[in-house]
C-alpha cells in the first residue's frame, strides 16, 4: 500500500506528499499487556487499521508505526515495554521535523493507546507547533467515540475492555481469544472517571501506581471492563465511526 | 493563616502536618495575559482562594504557590511568563520529594491554570508516585465544575471569560475592570472542544499555536467568551462548588 | 501595589515596565528551617519586603516571588524545600525570558536566601546575559552589608542568626518567636569563613554536608548565630541600609 | 509468527520467552532514501527479514521493530528520518529495561541499516551492561559477510549498493525497481574507507557533511556502489550466510 | 614525579593514595586569553605549580590537570577556549566518582582561573559530597591571599594583572613577555568589585558580558590590571603563601 | 614547543592558527589501568607524543590534551577514571567549538585509547560537522597500523599488550616496567574480535562488562596480550608508521 511511507523510494515519497497534500498520519501505539484475550500489540494494531482505511480514503501518507508507548502502570505483567514519556516526546518531534523538511508541515497524531498517550502527545503537539511551524491534530478513539459508545451499551473506558475488544475483533479476529477474556467491571468512583464521556465532576487522570496495577492484574489478569460484552458487529461500527471522524479531520486540513 | 507552610517554623511545620494529616495542597496557577480586566495573576489567586478556603475546613497544609505555569500560547501579550514543560515537571519533582522526606504523602496538585497546565502536572504525578511512594491527585476547576457551569448558563471553557471573571469578581473584586472586558464568543467548531464538558466527538487539546493566539490577541484584547456575563452571585456559587469537592477529595486523602 | 506585576492587566504590564524605566526586581527566596523562632519562609519574606520599599523608590517592576532556592544542606529539618541547583537555572531563565520578549532588559535578582542562592543565579545571570541581551545584578544582602554589620555589633553571617532575626523583627514582627531563640554562637576556624566581610584567608564555600548540618540541628534547632542579641531598631538600621543600595543599584540600571 | 512479541498476549509471553531461552532480538532498521530503486524502509525490512528466518530455527523473540535510526547525512533526499543519537540510546534503554524485567536477559541487536547504527547502539549497549545486568549482542550484516562479500564479486559497503540490492531482491522483490538504479562506483580514497573489511590503514567512519550528501544525492540519485550488479542469487547467498551466522550468534547465548 | 597519577601503574596508585592518606589535588585551570604578555594556559600552569609544590610537602596524589574551564567572557580574543558550566560540572562529578571508587574520599579542588571557576565547582561540590560522601575545599588563589595582596602593594583581583604575572615570572618566566604587557588600571565603582578582599558593600559577581569583554579587549589587549608593577620577588612571596595555605589544608583533611 | 596552544599567548596563537593551515590535533587519551607495567596515564601519552611528532613536521597546532576517556571497563582496577560517554561528546563540542570561533575549521581528533572512544568521538564528529561547519578526522592507532602490525609479528589488539608496550618503551622507557609485565594471550572467539586488522566475520565491538573485566583482572592484573613480546625497535618502527600517516593526514586538511 503506497500510502506507507516505507514502501516508497524517495522521488515516490515526494509524489505521496504531493497526492496527500502534505498530510501525513503517525500511528502511534504501545505495546503493553491486554489481557488474557488481547495480543500485546493491540493499540499499535488500532492504529494501524485506522491509519490504513482513512489514507484510503484520503492519499494521506502513513509513516511507520510507533510501537512503544508511556505504559509505566502494565510493567506489572509481561510483554509490556514502556518509554519514558520525555524520552517519547525528543523521538516524535525529531520524526516530525524530519518529515517537515521534506515538506511535510500538517500532520496527524493517531493514537491506538487511548488515553494514556495524549499527556505526552500534547507536550510534543506543542513544541514542534512553536518551533517548526507545523500543524498537528491529536486524535484519539476515546475522545472520537463519545457520541457512539453509549449507545452501543458499552461501559466506560478501561483496558482490554468491551470497546477494544470489539474492536480487535472486527479487524484482528485472528489475534483474539475472547474465550479467555476475564470480565472486571469499572465501579464507580466518586468525583473521579478516566472516560472523556463522563459527565459529572471529576479528578484529572493520572496513571495508576504500580501497587493498584498490581492489584487489577491479580484480579483480572489485566482487564478492567467487561470484554464478554464484545461483539465484532459493534466493533465495526466504532472502527467505522472513527473512520469517518479520521477522514473528516484529514479532509479539514488538507483544504 | 498557620495552613500556609512559610509561616511556621520547622517545629510548628511537624505540627501542621500531623493535624493535616500528612495532607499537602499545592496551588499551582500562572502569571500571563487575561485580558484588559483581569489581572496576569488571576489563575494563581484562583488557586490561592481555594486551597485557604479547603485549609480552613480541613487543616491541610498549603505549599507556597507557584506563580509561573505553562502558557506559551499566551506570549503574545505582556505580562505572560511561561516556563517550558520539562522545566516544571522536575521543579514540581523536587517540591514534592522535599516534602515526601518531611513525611507529607499526600498531595493535591490544585491548578488555578484551568486545562494547559494539566498536561505536564500528569507527567510529575505520574513520577513521583512511581519514584517517591506518594500518592497525587490533581484538581482542576474546569473538570469540577461540569455539574454546574451549565446550570449557571455559561458557555464553555474560554479564557478571562464569565467563569473565571465571575469568580475574580467575587472573590478579588478590587483587581477586577469588568467595565474594560470585551467579549469574544466562543464559535462551535466541528470535532473540537477544550471543554471537559463537551460532549461529543473531538481532537485532543493542544495549546494554540501563536499565529492562532495573535489573531485572539488582536480581536478581543486576549479574551475568549463572554466576561459580561459574569456575576458575583454566580462566582460565588462557582466557588462554593469547588471548595466543597476540594474538601471531600481531601478527607477521602486524609482517612 | 501596583509594581507588583500580576495585581496589573496585561496593559497596566506596559505601562508599568515603562514607569519601571524597563527595571524589573525578581525577589528570590527559600522555604527552609530557620531555627526554632523564625518563620520557614523566612528568606522569601526578607526578598519581599525589601523589593517593595525599593520599588517604591523607583517604580520599578516587582516579578512574583520565587518562594523556594537551593537549600540541600538544611533537608535536616522539617519545611524545607530545596529546588537542584541545575532545575533553578533554567527555570530563572524561562521567567527572564519571557519578561525579555516584553521588553524588560534589565533585571535585579533580589537574594533573601543570603550566600547560598548566588551560585546557581550567577550561572542563570550569565546564561541570560549571553543568549538573551539583557543585564543582569546580583543584589545579595550579606555582600550588601559589609559596611555596618560590625559596627551594629553583630558576629559573621550564620542562619537565623541576629542579623536576619532583627530584620525580621523589623518587619514581620508577628511571625518571630524570639523567645523561642537557641544560640549557637560561630567558632573561628582556621582558613574558612562563610561571611563575604571576613577579612583573611579563607577557602571557598560549599554548602554543609548532611553529616555536619545534622550535628547543627541537634545542637540548636537550626540555628548558627547568636539570635539573642537581635533588636528591631537594628532590623531598621539594616534595612534601611539595604533598601538604600537597592535603590542605588535600580537607579543606575535606569539610566 | 507468535516470534513477533506483539502477537502474543502476556501469558504467552512467559512461555515464548522461555521457548527462546530468554534471548530476545530487537530489529533496528532506519527509514531513509536509498536510490531511486529501493524504497526508504529497506533497513528496516532487512533487520525484519533476518530476526524472523533466525527466530524460526532458534525459538528467540523478537520485539517490534524500530522503523527509525540515525541518518544525518541522508536529510538531502525525501523521505529520510533521523532521530538524534542520544535520544536513541535512551529510547532503547528503556526497551531493553522494560524487557530486563519481565525476565529477558540476552538481546542481539540486529542492525539493518549497516554501520552508521552501531556507534549508538554500543553506547546504549554499555549503558545496560553496565546498570542492568544484560548481556548484549550487536550484529552488523556488514560485520558479518566480511568472508563471503569478496567472493560475491562486490565492491566495498556503499549505500543502496549491490549487496543491499541483491538481498532486497531475494526478499522483497516487489519493492525494488532494479531499472531504475545508477551507478556511482566508489573511488578508492587513500587513508579512507567505511568498508569493515577493507585491509589497510584508514581514518575512523564519520557519517558524511550534508555538502558531501549532496553532491551525492545529485551524481547518483542518492546511491554508492553498482546496484546494477545486483542479483537475486547473490542476495539469497548473502542472506543465507548472515542467517547462519545469527542462528550461531543466538546459540552460543542461549547455552 | 610520583605524586602524578598518570605516572603511576595501578598498583602503584594504590600506594600513593596510601602515602597521600586518601587526599587529592585536582588542579583545575583554564586555557583563555591572558593580555599580550601572558601564555593562555596561565591559570592551569598556576594549578600545576601550586600542586606540585604541595604534593612534595604532603604526599597527596594529583590528578591530571584540567586545562579548560569556564570562560565565556574571555571568547572575544584568540586562544580561549571555554566548556559550558553544567557540563564542567558532570565532567569533573565523574572524575571525582570515579577516584572515590578507588578509596579516594578528600579532594582539594585547586583553582588556577581565580574567581570565575569556582561558581561551577560549588555546584559539583555540593553534589558529590550529598551523593558520593566524599569531603571537598575550594582553594582559590583570590580568596587565600587576602591576607598579603595589599602588603605586597597589589591592587584588587584583574585579569592578566600584576599578581598573576608576579605568579608566572617566579614559577614560569620562559612563557612570560613581560615587555608586552599593557597597564589597564582598574577603576573603582560604586556597589561593585569582583576582588575577594574588597571591604565594603558589593553586588555579586558576574562575568562580563560580550559587550563589556570586547571594550577591555580593543581597550588593552586583554589586561585588566597593571602588570607593570610585577616582580619575580613578589611572585615568591605569592607563591610560597599559597604553598602554605594549601599545605595547612590538606593536612587537616589528612588527620 | 610553540605549537602546543597553552604556551601560546593570544596574539602568537592567530599566527600560529595561520602557519598550521587552519589545522588543530586534539590528542585524547584516558587515564585508566594498564596492567602491572605501563602507567596509568599511558593512553594519554601516546596521544601527546604521537601530536608532537606529527606537528613538528606540519605546523598544525595542538590542543592541551583530555586526559581521560570513556574507561567503564577498567574500573576494576585503581586508577582508571572513566567519564560518561555522553559528558564527553558534549565537553568535546564546546573545545571544537571555541576553537572555530576562533578560525580553526579543521581538526584531527588523535585517540590514544584505541577503539574505545572511537564511539563517542564519532558522536561529537558527526555534531560539530553538522553544527559548526567545521571537517573532523578521527586517527586511532589501530586502524592506522594495520598494514604493519602482522608483519611485527604481533598478536591482535588487546590491552598493555605488546603493541602499546612497546611504543612505550620507545617513547617513554623510563615510565615503563617492563619486567613486572605479564603474559594474558589473546584466545581467538568464533564470531567476535575487536581488532580492526580481523579478517574474518564478527559481532561489533562492546566494551567488557564488569564481571568479564574482572575476571580479565584478577588472571593478568588487567593485561590482554602478550607484552613479553614487546622491543624498542618494533615501537619505533610503529610509531613512525603511525606519524607518517598522520603527517600525511593533516597535509591533507591542510590543502
């Protein structure tokens, strides 16, 4: 697919920047543990997939995934890789200069580690904004999915949970072992929610501490929702309302 | 007032912490532009008015306030001072370890610099929790005050805008020019919203760029919304409503 | 009081710095033990009320205050907060900077925390002063008093010793517990000496290790000095004297 | 191929990487221009496609990739990213950490993009030695085909030359364009030569000025070497040698 | 001379640091511009002597020298080379590290470049006694011949003045060029002298800027001071002092 | 000896800069054990009489030399100082920095502790040449003597071995015991040699770690090679093969 910038030579780049009027996408993700039911590599997955059906629609370049994300709260199990979140900030604003000198001067941060990665992301968005004149989106599928989520009946967002899972299904059936997934419903809290559709009142987030991670893991192996409630229909309508959104953002900037 | 940590000495310190029970509140605002009736420090007295009126109901302990916040998008009028991100992520560090080996363990970061400073308080909450066995919670008015702003029939998030000149209004009136406010309504814009009580689909928040900030500058003097909405009654209710569940995330540290 | 610069909007800011002559004073304190009869916020204070009396004199620009400096060596004792030295530098250049981008080129850092603050504002000074343009005076109470200190009767610089303890009488009388005072009075040693009016041979400061600022806090509850011979009417004299260099000093700058 | 770390879930981690003996492979490639006949991925699928043939004999995991290295002097043609050295050793401290402690003790760094990787990849391959106990391995195709490059009848380490030629084509024949490659044959330089196995004296590598990549980039379409005596035979010969010699290299460390 | 590590085998080392009772010199000058008469590695050849002189009457161990330290007011005339602060700090935190890891635990930090060097070494002092428990004296030429300077008939501290060349024509006449020198005699100001001997109030030191540097430079070629008034005679009295000073202070820290 | 920077007063430095052609050495050494025989300043030594040498026949000037290197491996053993790799590239920069400034824009870094700098030298080298516009060659005496080193009859590059043992005894006899050396042969690996002149397929080049290292210690007291076989002639032999290259080197620079 020649919307990836790593299958092209350099002339066929330029003529990608050109056909895609000078927006690229970075697919960002981590990887970190899912579960008993959900490969490691599920939020690079989710960026991928999103990444490739709005270039599709759209000639956007893709530049090559980010594989590791800030995932310092699932050291607690295996598989998870973490970097820290200065660390991350330095590697994508050099990926992004480079990028500007070729031209490249509109750019679309897609993340597939919902949440977690915006904090950072945000740090980076603004720094190369100020110093390289460039134009950055930040898009995330929790914040692009709050008009939807609640109508498919789905809890708030947890991790490895009814709306990933769903998701993965939909586009990863293979990578997915939804016989194995261990259900570990969110309670509420009072004055505190990580889901950006809650309405009420509430602390900001921070990432959990090792010693509630822990405890999550013990429990649930990882899982915090309710990923029984996933289906692969429900999955397609989130990934094609995210789609959309993706297309819509892409389309606004390449005008 | 002996909740403010420099007015004791080092023994009545031990004292305060212990009746706090080892609860430290720590107002963090900024000094930059608020338009022509507002003044530059309006976000740290925000912070200020609130961590005393908790203190006074909870005898935490209060850190003097850290005056300087994040706000490069603001450098566009005198009066803003900005310190970059990592700047403040390891001074904040050194606050709280500081404290930590004092034997304070809880903390609330209270953020008079609604959203912007958000971002790189979660980068050093995240860290001291994982370094210095602390625990962070971090209050910001915007996202407690989703339960009522409506209510009070404001628009959404700006800046120097009816929330925030409401609360200057009623609780510093002497710095408050509300007869110089120009208002500068919020435009909805498609699959965008910095306010947390939004709800639908949107881009994550990044600071404007300053060519974006410029264009504000010029039209309305550095305000977004509408601070002739703006009533000391309201700010009062505004208030009230934020000491109240700064209080009650204190107790439930201090349990 | 108007030289304060975040009483005023961004637009009094302008007129401010141009009745300021382009002077701004950066009052710089610490948060640290000062004995069993003052206040921890003692240097913060002692920055505070000598920036005012001056800015008086002048009109010049009063930057809020940096409430916490560079104190490792009394981490002995609870309430202090120390800030590394490297972590100050560049947050004292941010704050530098953004006023330089205003148009403030001329600047007095305002030591409270007499000696040990200088080190790391001496890098900041030249750092600024090499990239940015702008003239820097280091105003250090210890270094300004040379001339009246013995003939007050007074012994070398300690720490919460008679010098700052009569200042402090002078203009916080509330916050002084002099009763409270433990003298610790300072032996001659033989080729050192902390105070910049000694007069012999010394080697060079370097701040207490823990080993030695513990045996210091045992000894006499922080204190080094001789606290009992402090009097208000002294705390005049030296403040006076102070404001009156301070004042000498901005009126050069002005020219 | 449950090899790829990212398929697995956490679970199946533990007993992949017991599988593996505890020897993980970390892939690292660059995305830069590389002639007109070679897309700009090819280091990185050149690490890929040598850690899955050796992943296959020898049971070892292999972390998701790292699409981007350091590649200075190649910014003069689209398509090239290069991230600073020193924020790649830090980048991939944290991998190795990460992986350190979920029980991964020996990792060979699997080097794509030829020589210019290593000198970054020995600083942070110290750096963990040294605080985290591991035992690393860097593996340079370059490095490793000194034996059998001579008798393929090719000239010295260029770039986009016919080594990198030859292998693409046996692996990826679908992205190389071999009617579109130019020449540039590389002169003999007294005292000079980036080639591991060149046998005489010689002056250390440093990567090129951007004055001499250009005049590079306009001679040759950013190619070294004689890509046209390229051969799919040859690349399979190479391969196989470097396969061999990496299943060799993971053995002895899974003793 | 055996009192040099870098002449000793390790085995040898050993032994000397037993001789030396676990005291080092480490001498540390400059190489920056030094008037028309002086060599630029005035200030480490001064370190040099010093050390040498002390080491003969105490066994301690000299580390090899640092030849270039802080001068960044000095870059306006040929010759002068100066090293950032911060990273003079790390360089030197790391040779101390490095030698108290080999039972080395009391360093006199002897200062050739008066003044200006020791604002970084506080900072690396004060870090290495905190993390490495080690014991550190500052002696700077300046501050430990405060007692003699105005005896020998000297005016205040300069640069290139007659005290330094005294220094020089006693210990290193070949490099000196005496009939070159140009008098800049240092006029007094109001609140400000760098010299450690002055007695009255005084802004704290900061080096000049470029500006200011670049006048001295047209102005005398360098010199601030009157090295006409130098003599050998002189220099032997300076010399011998300092000798005599440092002696008294490392064998108080070999008790 | 006048090209030697330190004895060089700044007027005679422009002319020496100018007689040179523009071209500096840097001779960079370490200060790290080296056995039982050789000083522990040996690397240092070669770097300064090899610079000595090379000048004598060029005019280039010399830097004052770095006395330590990047050395973690050989901290097993008193003596060695070893200074963060990252440290170095930064303490190097700022010297070729101030040098440029000052006309020089062409440099030799001279390695006198072979291989193991190379790494970060190649770092700063590729920095400088991108920052400053300057050339930068990097000399290590084990790539620039493998046309002679098998026809000596020497074994491959290890430690205090016969090659530096006997450049030693040919330049610094009186430094060198040659009776206490001992014999530690260098046993060939499958896969993996550090010395350059390997003709064969190998993994690249990571220093030891410490457990290797001490194991290296404790059989040899830290010798790899075989220094029994050591000559004054054969030393004499390398060290003119060695200048001879490095004349030819600069004269190139100095075209």
């Amino acid at each position: 697919m020649k919307n990836w910038l790593q299958e092209n030579n350099w002339k066929e780049t330029e003529e990608q920047i050109k056909r895609g009027k000078g927006v690229a996408i970075i697919p960002i993700g981590s990887t970190e543990q899912h579960g008993l039911h959900l490969p490691v590599g599920t939020d690079t997955y989710v960026a991928i997939t999103l990444a490739e059906a709005a270039a599709l629609e759209t000639d956007a370049l893709i530049i090559p995934p980010l594989w590791f994300g800030w995932s310092p709260h699932h050291m607690v199990l295996p598989g998870t890789i973490t970097i820290r979140a200065e660390v991350l900030v330095e590697y994508l604003f050099d990926v992004i200069k480079s990028m500007s000198e070729h031209g490249v001067k509109k750019f679309v941060l897609l993340n597939g580690h919902r949440i977690v990665n915006i904090i950072w992301m945000q740090l980076a968005a603004e720094k190369v904004q100020r110093e390289l004149d460039v134009e950055i989106k930040i898009f995330d599928p929790a914040y692009m999915s709050k008009d939807i989520v609640k109508e498919l009946g789905y809890g708030p967002v947890g991790h490895a949970d009814e709306i990933e899972s769903s998701h993965m299904l939909y586009r990863y059936e293979e990578l997915v072992q939804i016989d194995k997934a261990v259900d570990n419903p969110i309670s509420k809290k009072d004055l505190y929610s990580v889901d950006p559709a809650y309405e009420h009142d509430t602390l900001c987030y921070v990432p959990s501490s090792i010693k509630v991670a822990k405890a999550h893991a013990e429990k649930s192996g990882g899982t915090t929702g309710q990923p029984s409630k996933s289906s692969k229909e429900k999955g397609k309508i989130y990934h094609d309302h995210l789609v959309k959104n993706l297309v819509k953002v892409i389309n606004q900037l390449q005008i």
